[in-house]
C-alpha cells in the first residue's frame, strides 16, 4: 500500500486496505475472506457445467427440459442484446452526425483543460504515429491539453528513445508534453498498464498541475491505450456530457471502442473478434446497471485525486479504477456513456496461429476482470455506506456477468447432445430423446438469426476500403459472422474459465501487453 501522506483522500479511501489486490495482501478474517471470494466465481462455474453433465448421466429427464428452458432463455436473451446493440449502434451513428464543436459553444470552459494519458511499453512507431497524429489533427484547442507518453524502462532505450522522438516531433503542438518513464521491478506493483499510470499521473501533477497551479477541477482525464486514435469531435463530445451530466466530478466518461484501425488488413477471425468486443461494449452503453469503465475512459483529475490515483497492482485496471471511485464515494458513481468512438487496433499477429494465441492471451487478460468482483464483494461488506440495495445490485450483476460469460457458450455446446450421448437406456426409448436435438437445434437457429444483425452493424461501421483491397472483402465480412459459436467457446468461454481457475487455485496473473501491429 502507498506510503504517501493520505490526508487530500476521501474518508474510506484511506484504509489500509482500500486498493487490496490479492488475499496475500491481508490477514485474519479478512485474508480468509478475501480468499473465500477467489475460490468462488471458478467453483461455482466448474460446479455448473460438471453437474450438467451428471444430470446428463442420471437425471436425462431433467436434463432435457433444463436443456429447452435454457435454449429458450438464450433465444429471448440473443434479442435481447440484439436490440441494445441496434439502439446503441443508432445513438452512435447520430452522435458521429453532430457538430460538437458548436454544440458546446453554449457553455464555459475556457478555464479547463484535458489531460490525456498514453502508457507506452514496446509498440512501434507506426502505432504511436497514428495515435498523436489524430490527437494532434481534433477539433479542440491544442493548447488546452496537457499529453503524458507514459514509457516503461523495463522495455529498454529504444522504447525510451522512441517515446522522446514523439516529444520531439509532436510536444510543440499541445500545451504541455511530458514523457514519464516508469522505475521497472517496483514493489507493490504489477508491471503494466496500471502501476504505468498510476505512476505518470503523480509525475504530471508534480511537474506540471502543480506547477502551472491549475485547479484539479478544471482537469478531465482521459486515459487511453496507445494504439487509441481518437475521432475529432471527441473532446468537444466529453466537454458537452461533462457539463450536462447530473453530478460531473462524480461521473466517468466513457466512448465506445473501435477495433477498427486495422481491420481491412485483419484475418477474418481477428475481425469477428474485434467486432464482438465493440458490440459487448455498445450493448454495455445501453445497461447502465452494468457499466464500468473499460480500456479508454475519461473522468475529472479531481475525483482520481480523491482516490490516490489509479491502482497499481491489479491486472483490470481500467475498471478498477471506476470501482474504487464507486467505492470511495460510498456507491455515489456513475458511467456516464458517450456513444461516440474511439478507434483502436484489432489484435493480429504474423501468423494465423499467433493470432489465435494472441486472442486468447487478451480476452483471458480481460476476463481476468473476475478479480473486481472479488474487490466489489469484499468492500461490500466493509463500506455500509453504501445503500444496501445498490451492494446487493451490483454484486449479483457482476457475478452473473462473469458467470455467464464462462458457462453460458459451454452449455450451449454440451447441452444438445449430453443428455443423448450419456443418459439412461429408458430415456433413449422416449420421443423426448429423438425430439431434443431438432428442437434445440432449430432454437439456436432462431437465435443465429441476431448475427444477421451483428454483420449489418458491423459493415457499417467498417472503415472506407483501402487501395489495394477487393470489394470481395467485403463478402468475407459478411459471411465471418457463422464463426460467432466457436469463438464463443474459444474465445470468451475457455479464456474466461482459464483465469477463474488461476484464481480460485492463487496463480495470479500478471499483466500481459496485447502486441500492436499495423499490418
């Protein structure tokens, strides 16, 4: 924990064990805890899909109808969704439509200023490029804006040495450019993108909040990865949701991402998956009982302030900075959705295998979100501040949230066929046992027809096709969505139950750099 003088922080933010990660970090009860809340989100998904699978063998009967009850379920919930991402999908389109720029001229805002975080490890240069050529190239007055290149020195002088041509050729354009360089192997910390910016968000307050005395806030911090190219109207967007929202320094703002930057020269499974993640996010932007902050965000300097900063030795870090701010200010914390976007990279590799690999790597990274809920819990029950019908909303949201993700597409998959394959000789001999596979089967049918809608959106919301790209593409785009079951599996299901597992036996995760690559 920080050893810095706490007395600016809110009154809960300044427990001892206020930004625990890990039950190692605890003792007594509250390491037991702690470790109670590790174990449970894995075994309860290991319990689910092993008793399936028993009630397969020797409950066939009630195997069945639990089989066409769920497959109903997953039909009404694919339109559910499916309608949150069309809604979504409209705002979005509208909001890329507005002039922003004249919509915020009805407000005062000459006195604030953007901070605007890039943690850096060992991308290219092509990716940093495109980052600050668009973040040069916005609609807002460059003078108002104060960059951070956070570089790491674990990633060595040539990453160093990069992060200061960037300064040299971008820093004159922005107010205020600084390029911090995060101490390797420092205790207490993950090394990543968390303790990166923790660590660049107190060097900026030093070396220039303080030193220019502007007021904290005046501040609106955006956090974005590298690879984040931002549309133009995008601060304006911000400044105009900062100002109307109900309580603004009590609000985080967030876009919605596009993996779009590379996507024509994408794999077809890389593009589904990049796709996927934005439609998850959309419909995230529409269920504001579930929001949190992902990836790239913004919110005022002043409530991360309040909080110490960012977290230094989590893996999730971009929402568990939102949940020790809902936390801190005893659950008086609220998402507030743009629907405007961002533009990030789909994540590929030089081969086909090491695009799988990579896609695994990070949606197991993501899913390793599990440890919030771990967090959320166990502050539940410490900070009774907080109204006890929120606690109790947001815990078993989140749990069912991560808890669906692991165990919903596996029985999917396992569903239409166990009780055939492994249920009794009596149970073979009924209608009911010829009859589940075709009614199961046309169900998801039904339920396949969303994609339908997930290819249109996605289309749409595709870049101009380059020089050099067929219009034939295009068909492939269509077509790449009937992969949409098995990445479910493969992608979302597997990775999610790889790191509730390392959670529940305490093999932790580090923090694992998703490769940027142009092409």
């Amino acid at each position: 924990m920080e050893s810095e003088d706490k007395s600016h922080l809110l009154p809960y933010a300044r427990r001892a064990d206020f930004k625990v990660a890990r039950a190692e970090e605890l003792s007594g009860s509250d390491r037991r805890f702690f470790r109670f809340l590790e174990i449970l989100p894995g075994f309860l998904a290991w319990s689910t899909i092993a008793g399936i699978i028993l009630a397969s063998m020797y409950a066939p009967f009630f195997a069945a109808y639990f089989i066409i009850a769920f497959s109903i379920y997953w039909v009404l919930k694919t339109i559910f969704l499916s309608f949150h991402v069309r809604h979504n999908w409209k705002r979005l389109k509208h909001h890329m439509e507005l002039d922003w720029s004249a919509l915020v001229k009805r407000f005062d805002y000459d006195d604030f200023h953007h901070l605007v975080i890039f943690p850096f490890y060992k991308e290219p240069r092509e990716v940093l490029e495109g980052t600050f050529k668009g973040l040069a190239e916005s609609n807002y007055d460059l003078s108002k804006m104060i960059v951070v290149l956070a570089a790491e020195d674990r990633a060595g002088t040539e990453a160093i040495e990069l992060a200061r041509d960037i300064e040299k050729e971008y820093g004159h354009r922005f107010g205020h450019f600084l390029v911090t360089i995060h101490p390797a192997d420092t205790v207490g910390e993950i090394a990543g993108k968390g303790s990166n910016t923790h660590y660049a968000l107190h060097q900026v307050k030093k070396l220039v909040i303080d030193k220019e005395n502007i007021p904290y806030k005046n501040i609106l911090t955006s956090i974005f990865d590298i690879d984040t190219v931002i549309y133009p109207d995008y601060f304006n967007c911000l400044i105009w949701h900062f100002m109307t929202a109900e309580n603004p320094y009590k609000s985080a703002f967030q876009p919605v991402p596009l993996f779009t930057n590379n996507l024509w020269e994408a794999t077809a499974l890389s593009r589904v998956m990049a796709m996927s993640s934005t439609f998850w996010q959309m419909i995230m932007q529409e269920r504001p009982e579930r929001a949190a902050t992902f990836s790239s965000h913004s919110v005022s300097f002043q409530a991360l302030y309040e909080i110490g900063y960012g977290q230094p030795n989590v893996v999730s870090e971009d929402s568990r900075i939102y949940w020790n701010l809902l936390i801190a200010n005893d659950g008086e914390f609220d998402v507030v959705s743009l629907s405007y976007p961002i533009a990030m990279d789909a994540t590929t590799a030089p081969t086909l295998w090491g695009t799988i690999q990579n896609i695994y790597r990070q949606h197991r990274r993501w899913t390793y979100g599990v440890e919030n809920w771990v967090y959320l819990i166990y502050h539940f029950t410490k900070n009774k501040a907080i109204p006890l019908k929120k606690r109790w909303v947001i815990g078993a949201l989140q749990g069912e949230g991560y808890w669906s993700l692991v165990t919903n597409p596996i029985m999917l998959f396992i569903l239409g066929w166990a009780p055939i394959f492994l249920g009794t000789r009596e149970f073979h001999e009924t209608v009911l046992s010829y009859e589940l596979p075709i009614m199961v089967r046309n169900l998801l049918i039904v339920a396949m027809l969303g994609l339908v809608v997930s290819s249109i959106i996605s289309l749409s919301l595709t870049p101009p096709r380059p020089d050099g790209h067929s219009r034939f593409r295009y068909i492939v785009m269509t077509l790449q969505w009937i992969m949409v079951p098995m990445t479910m599996i493969v992608f979302s299901a597997i990775p999610g139950l790889d790191a509730q597992t390392r959670l529940m036996f305490g093999r932790y995760m580090g923090f694992w750099v998703t490769p940027k690559r142009i092409k």
